[in-house]
C-alpha cells in the first residue's frame, strides 16, 4: 500500500494531488454555474430596471411640463417593486435583505425617501453595468459551444459565415475550425473563471444600496421579534382555548353523565336490579368514551408518538388517519427540537383536517426535508382550490403558530387547485 504522497508509476503523479484536483475542478464548476444562474437573474431584473429608468427619464421630463407630477408617485411604486425583486434575487444568493417601508402616500415625503434615493442609484448602476454584465455572461456559454462545435459544422455554412464569434478567424479547412475549437476551450476557461467575479460585480451595487441602513435594520428586527412574540402569546393563549373547551364540551360532559348515570344505578339497586344493570353498562360506556376524548386531547398537546419514534412516524400515523389518500415523503437524517417537531406535526394535523373538509380532493402530499438549519414541511392537494388564509379555516392559526417560532409561511391556492402549503422552521445545525 503506497505511502501518502507516493508517486504512481505510470505518469510519476501524487495520487493526493491527482484527488485534491479533481475536487479543486468540481468545487471550482460548481461555483462557475451558480454565478452563470445569478447572472442571467440579474440579467432579467437588469431589464427590468432599464424599462423603469427609461420611465422614470420620461416622467422627470414631463414633470418639467407640470405634466408628469401626477405620474411620479407611480413611478417610484414601480420602483419600489423592482427593488423589491431584486432585494429576493440577492437574498437567494446571500444574507437576506429586507426591504423598507412602502412607499410614503404624499408627493414630497416620498421624494424624500432615503430609501427612494438609494433606490434610484440602483437603477442606473442596475440598468447598464448590471444588465451589461448579465448579458457577457449569458453569452459566455454560447462562445463556448459556437466555437466548441465549430469542426463539426463548418462545412454547412457558406465561406463567408464560418468564423469564430468575434470573427477573428474565418476557416477554411478542418484545421482552421479546430484552431477555433480550441478557441472554445479558452472560452470555457474564462467561463469558469471569470463568472464568479462577474456575478459578484453585478450584484455589489444592490447589496450596497438596496440594503438598509444599520440603525433602520436593528429597528426592523425589534419590531418583527415584538410581533413574533405577540403571535407566540397568541399562540399559546388560542392553544389553551382550544383544550378548555375540548375538555369542557367533550371530556367533562362524559364524566358529568357517568355521574348521573351512577346515581340513577344507585336508586335502582333497591327498585329493580336489571335496571340498574343496563344503567351501570352505559355509565361505563360514557366512561369509556370520556377516557377516549382524553386520550385525543393529549395527543394534540404532544403526541406521545413524537418522544417514542420520530416526527416522520407521527406524521405516517396523521396520514394514515385522514379521509382523503394521503403519502408522506420524508427525509429526515435527525431529530430536532420537541417545540418544532410539535408544530410541524400541528401544521400537518390542521391542514390534513382542512383537505378532508373543504378541499374535495383525491389524493394528498405531505414532504418533510432538512435543509441545513431549516426545517421545511409542505402539503399539496389536488383539491378545489380557493383557501383563503382568512376564511376561518384554521390558517391564521398555523401562521401564528409557525411565526412564534420565527418561521416562514407560505399558501398558494389558485382556484381549481392545487393546492400547496409551505412552513419553514429554524431548527438549529
């Protein structure tokens, strides 16, 4: 067994360093491909925000006219709203940014805006560095494959037309086409190594002024964790509610039943035993059932199913439950924190009640991942569609629940469906 280090035979190379290059290449692809994706977004927004400049000019020069004053307020709405796209574009790449407050209603407390202003910087640096930058790199690729390929199509091309992109070499015969293929490969060299620069480039003048200020930012924080803690004591006093009157309407008028039933038991004991008898079967009956509604109330506080096997169990047993055919595709590596596993497995409960109540549908999904320190459950039905988060459906109370852990909720539910309910949940590496 060679030594680390040792040199094979066949070509005199380090084994490790024939290994460490080859995960050098992946890593070094795989980054290459990441900024390409991120340029031809920027790409897109870099559009977006060219047509909202040329908007924005044509509005300043109308107002000039005293025309356009009416149209400024609507011009920095859909400023704002690029903005806003691409604030989501570079949070997909990075640390989130959050944007401001919309945009003030009156005239001049929005040209005042600090943030209006940064906005606008954006938008010129955006609309041509930007949108020159995510053009160079959505072109790379196709310098790459035009000349790459060149020797296997040259010859179906009048003489003219075959060259290289740039039109540097124009060919004539199979070795002047390879000389450009070999043009490709100094493209896909560039390609590879200059992208993540780009990318980079492009996206420096949004996260520079599109984030906001560090004081604004704290601000922003306090009053979503004021609000998250607000949901989270709704949370907990709706989550009372709910088990005082499970108890109350189910458990305890069992119990109040088995009383009286003993009682009508006792009086008939000296009248007529055989009465008394019968009386005595439904007094255990109610007793019977009693102890079943107990049993189900506990289960929504913590099912016992959670501590014994795992989240991905309990959720099999939820599915196993419900009217409407429902799959679990979970994949769960390990365990996370018992509040987070109870509220997923809330979020499934309600929302599979919901499909077999409202949404008519056949067939259900319910996906569990772990993506780093989130924890993601989502639910597809293939049902009516239409629910409304609103509507008294149990949403309102699965948002608060899952903003008490300072989670994500999501719904889209066109009408006609699908339907797809989507909770994410901090959980910790």
């Amino acid at each position: 067994m060679p030594t680390p280090g040792a040199y094979d035979i066949r070509d005199g190379t380090p084994p490790v360093t024939r290994q460490g290059w080859r995960q050098a290449a992946s890593v070094r692809s795989r980054a290459a491909l990441d900024a390409l994706e991120h340029l031809v977004g920027g790409l897109g927004t870099g559009l977006l925000a060219l047509v909202t400049l040329i908007c924005l000019v044509v509005v300043a020069l109308l107002s000039l006219l005293g025309i356009g004053l009416l149209l400024i307020p609507v011009a920095l709405r859909v400023l704002r709203v690029v903005a806003d796209r691409e604030r989501a574009r570079l949070s997909r790449w990075g640390p989130e940014i959050i944007g401001p407050e919309p945009v003030p209603v009156r005239l001049r407390a929005a040209v005042r805006d600090p943030a209006i202003h940064r906005e606008l910087g954006w938008v010129v640096c955006h609309a041509t560095l930007g949108f020159i930058l995510g053009l160079s790199g959505a072109t790379l690729p196709l310098y790459v494959v035009t000349n790459g390929t060149l020797p296997l199509w040259w010859y179906l091309v009048p003489p003219s037309e075959a060259s290289d992109t740039l039109a540097l070499v124009h060919v004539q015969d199979l070795p002047g086409a390879l000389v450009v293929s070999l043009m490709g490969l100094g493209w896909l060299v560039v390609l590879v190594t200059l992208t993540p620069y780009l990318a980079r480039l492009q996206a420096w003048p949004g996260r520079r002024l599109l984030s906001p200020d560090p004081g604004a930012d704290l601000t922003m924080r306090v009053a979503q964790l004021t609000a998250t803690r607000a949901a989270a004591l709704d949370a907990h006093a709706a989550e009372l509610r709910r088990i005082e009157r499970s108890l109350h309407d189910g458990t305890q008028n069992r119990l109040v039943a088995v009383n009286v039933l003993l009682g009508a038991a006792r009086r008939a004991l000296g009248r007529d035993p055989s009465d008394a008898e019968a009386i005595i079967d439904r007094a255990q009956d109610a007793a019977e059932q009693a102890l079943a509604e107990l049993r189900a109330v506990v289960r929504t506080i913590l099912p016992p199913v959670l501590t014994d096997r795992s989240l991905s169990d309990a959720l099999t047993a939820l599915a196993a439950d419900c009217p409407v055919p429902c799959r679990v595709d979970a994949e769960m590596s390990d365990r996370c924190a018992a509040s987070v596993e109870a509220t997923a497995y809330f979020v499934v409960a309600e929302a599979l009640t919901n499909i077999a109540r409202h949404s008519k549908a056949e067939h259900a999904i319910v996906k569990l991942r772990r993506r780093e320190d989130q924890l993601v459950v989502k639910i597809t039905d293939d049902g009516r569609g239409g629910a409304d988060e609103h509507g008294g459906s149990g949403l309102i109370g699965i948002r608060r629940r899952v903003e008490a852990h300072d989670g994500t909720f999501a719904l889209v539910s066109p009408v006609n469906g699908p339907t797809d309910l989507m909770v994410s949940l901090p959980c910790g590496l």
